[in-house]
C-alpha cells in the first residue's frame, strides 16, 4: 500500500487504528451527552436512544464539512508537518493519540464529563511545545499560536454562553407558558412512566440536533487526526488533494500576485514586509512547478509536501497582514484575498480535503462508539448536578443551548465542547430554578477540577510521549 516499507506500513495501520479508538472512545465518552436527557426522562428506550444517536452521529459527520478537521490540522505549524523524518511523524502521531486515549477512558472511568475536544488539543499543543526543542525545529514556534488562540475563544466562551442562554430559556418558559403546561414541563420523571407525546417529541427532537451537531464538530476531529496521521507518514499521497488539477492553480497564484503588489510595503511593519517577501518567493516558487510538464495532471510526488508548505505560506502570511491592518488594498481586494485563505476555498481547497473513505471511517467508529459505554455519564448528567432530578424543561432547555451553540460553532469551522456545553447548560437550567443552591458543589467541583486540568495534563503526557517515542524511533 502507497509503496511503503512493511514496519513503515504497519505503523500507518496501527496509527489509523488508534484514530478510530480516539473516535470509538468519543462516541461512548461524549455521546452520552446527547442521550442523556431522552433517556433520563423516559422518552426513549436505552438502546433505541443511542442506537438512533449513533446514527445522528454519522450523518454529522458525514455531512457536516471539514472545516474544523482542518482547524485541527492547522493548530500545527508547517513546519512539524514537513519534517522528512517518517518516524518523528509516528512518534508525533502515537503521543498524541496515547495520551488523549488515556485521559478519556479516565474521565469516563469515573463518570466525569470532560471534554474530548480539550483532550485532542491538549495533546496536540503538547506534542506541538515538545516539537520547539527539537533540533531539526530552526523556526522557533512548534504551535500555530494564531490558530491556538482562536481555538481557545471557541473553548471558553461556549460553556458560558450555554450558561446564559439555559438561564434565559427557562426565564421565558415561566413567563410564556400557562401554568398547566409550567405544571407539566416543570415536573420530574416519573419512573418508568414516559412523559406526554409532545414533550417526547421535542426531547427527541433535541436529542437528534445534539448528537448530528456533535458528529459535524467533535466528529470532524478524528477526521482531522486521521488527515494528520497521513500526512504525517505518507505526505506524498495526501499532502495535496490530488482530484484537483494542479493548473488550476496558476490563476489563483498571478491573482494572489497582482494583488498583494498593490500593497504599499512600507507601510507595513518590518516583520509584515518580510510575510510579504516570503508570499512573492513562495508564488515565484510554486508557479514554476505548476508550469513544468505534469503527467496525469499531478505534481511529482516529491514535489507535493513543498507545493502544500508553499501554499500554507502564502494563505497563513497573507490573513496575518491582513489581520494587522496595514495593507493599502481596497475592500474588494482584501475581500479577494481573505476567500483565498479561507478553509476549502481559494488556494486552500488544495490543502483542506479529506478523502471520503476517511469521513466514512470516522462516522462509523463515532456511530459505534456511541452505542455502548453511555451509562457513567447519563446518570452524572440527570442526577447529580442539581440537587433536583432534572425535569422536562431543565432537560430540553439544556439540549437546545447544545444544539445551536455546537451548530453554529460547526459553520464556523470552530471546534467546541458538548460535553462543556451540555453540562453549563443543565447547571444554568438548575440555577434558573432555584438558584446556585441547586447545584451539587462536589459534583460541580469534580467536573470543574476535570475541565482544568485537561489541557495541562494532556499536554505533559503527549509532549512527554513524544520525547519517549522520538528516542525509541
């Protein structure tokens, strides 16, 4: 397969295998989130609840985009990625895939709902920090620290966000309804016994919005993991997507040429005027490639991981001058060079792929995942986070703060926690009824103690993973 060593194959085999154990673990680790309320409240059966959500599962995945996967991808530099060195990649990908694997299945163990998505990045910032004291590393930065930056907005503002908007749906319940529906959509489960039609209907109804939602965002994570490991070990096959003819390209770079010429260099900082420079040497670079003679309409293979570095450049130089404010360009052509940068689109479309064999893998270990392994959570998420049992208001109010808050994270390629979400929104539920002295302090604190300490602790582990395995490699 691709023309690889065995011991070099089996590696790609084995790593591909622990991305699916990453997702499989998501599924049952995260998922549960999702069910939770549908389940805790009678509306649906165990196994039809989770066997219906795994299949919600895949079809977010399936169907939602790549563009958080590559926000995964991006969080590292261009720099890790291209190191020739296949075993550094293998030792990269193992510590990161060990050390977000490990944490999961502890969190789980003992019923915590901690986030996947911070276990992923945590390791990858980890591996990313270890990266720097390398010696092949002469850039200096083993993190994308702009992408790193955004990442964490995304991360802290969602659980507050969910918060709020819980306190706020609740409000407008009490005030909007007629107290025999206040009666009925305030009260608990009762064991045993399903709620009326309506109420199902829209537990279900959430029920399926969080789990296709959660399969577009956390789901697009192992695809962007998977899309590392390729990468990673064999950049000459999936550097570039390869469906695309590489022609194409020449428009988009004399485009891209023309118009960051009419920026005015000295205008700009001198860290801004050397970006500037470096997109000229790279579009100079990358056009002589394009008009070289391409069989099958394909650049060489070992020409492939340079072209993805090259154009990584250009869009990463291009969207920091940009950012900065200093270019002298017109409205139309900063809107021109903003799509060129933007994931899937522009010249990024050559970088920001995922193949489908890939989505489809994630979407069935996610799917699968999710049908077992559900119980620690759901009773943490019904029980004991309020000192009340959660009702039917609390419950729907929560999943619809998920929902939207991970829906629209996904169409804005930003990667989120549903499990940092769902649990802030039950708490916000629980505080809108009677206020902080609802919620149980010691569950609150464990989630909480779970919440921090998963970012620090994943990335001691990877990053120090990652100097274990480079010395075994």
């Amino acid at each position: 397969m691709f023309g690889l060593e065995t011991d070099i194959f089996l590696l790609l085999a084995f790593s591909i295998l622990a991305a699916c154990a990453f997702e499989f673990v998501n599924g049952f680790h995260d998922t549960a989130n999702a069910v939770a309320t549908v389940i805790y409240t009678n509306s649906l059966k165990p196994n039809i609840a989770v066997m219906w959500s795994g299949f919600c599962n895949f079809l977010g995945v399936f169907l939602g985009g790549i563009a958080v996967a590559m926000g995964i991808v991006n969080l590292l530099p261009v720099e890790m990625l291209i190191d020739q060195d296949v075993y550094h990649s293998v030792a990269m990908i193992f510590a990161l895939l060990f050390s977000a694997i490990i944490w999961n299945l502890g969190t789980w163990y003992f019923g915590l709902p901690s986030s996947s998505s911070h276990t992923l990045i945590g390791s990858i910032l980890g591996v990313g920090l270890a990266f720097t004291f390398m010696p092949e590393n002469t850039q200096g930065a083993g993190v994308n620290w702009a992408k790193a930056e955004e990442l964490f907005m995304s991360l802290l503002t969602s659980p507050i966000f969910g918060f709020a908007l819980a306190i706020i749906i609740m409000f407008l319940l009490r005030r909007l309804l007629s107290k025999p529906l206040r009666d009925i959509v305030f009260s608990e489960p009762k064991k045993n016994q399903a709620p009326p039609m309506w109420i199902r209907a829209i537990l279900i109804t959430t029920c399926t919005l969080v789990s296709f939602f959660h399969g577009s965002n956390d789901g697009q994570k192992g695809v962007g993991l998977v899309m590392l490991i390729l990468i990673g070990i064999v950049p000459a096959q999936f550097a570039l997507n390869n469906s695309i003819d590489p022609v194409e390209m020449k428009s988009d770079l004399i485009k891209i040429e023309q118009t960051i010429s009419r920026i005015d260099s000295m205008k700009l900082s001198a860290s801004d005027r050397l970006k500037l420079h470096s997109i000229h040497n790279e579009i100079s670079s990358l056009t002589s490639e394009v008009n070289k003679p391409l069989p099958d309409h394909k650049l060489p293979l070992d020409e492939r991981m340079n072209a993805r570095r090259s154009l990584l450049l250009i869009s990463r130089n291009t969207k920091t001058i940009l950012d900065n404010g200093d270019a002298t360009l017109n409205t139309e052509d900063k809107a021109y060079l903003k799509m060129q940068s933007a994931s899937e689109k522009g010249i990024r479309r050559y970088t920001d792929y995922a193949p489908d064999w890939v989505i489809l893998m994630i979407s069935l270990s996610l799917g699968l995942g999710t049908m077992v392994g559900w119980k620690r959570i759901v009773v943490t998420i019904g029980e004991k986070i309020g000192k009340q049992h959660l009702t039917y208001a609390q419950g729907a109010s929560a999943e619809l703060v998920a929902a939207s808050t991970i829906g629209v994270s996904s169409a804005l390629g930003l990667p989120v926690s549903t499990t940092h979400v769902l649990s802030s929104g039950i708490a916000g539920a629980m505080v809108a009824s009677k206020g902080v002295k609802n919620l149980q302090a010691g569950t609150i604190r464990n989630i909480v103690i779970a919440w921090i300490l998963t970012l620090p602790v994943t990335m001691v582990l990877s990053g120090s993973l990652y100097a274990f395995f480079r010395w075994i490699f």
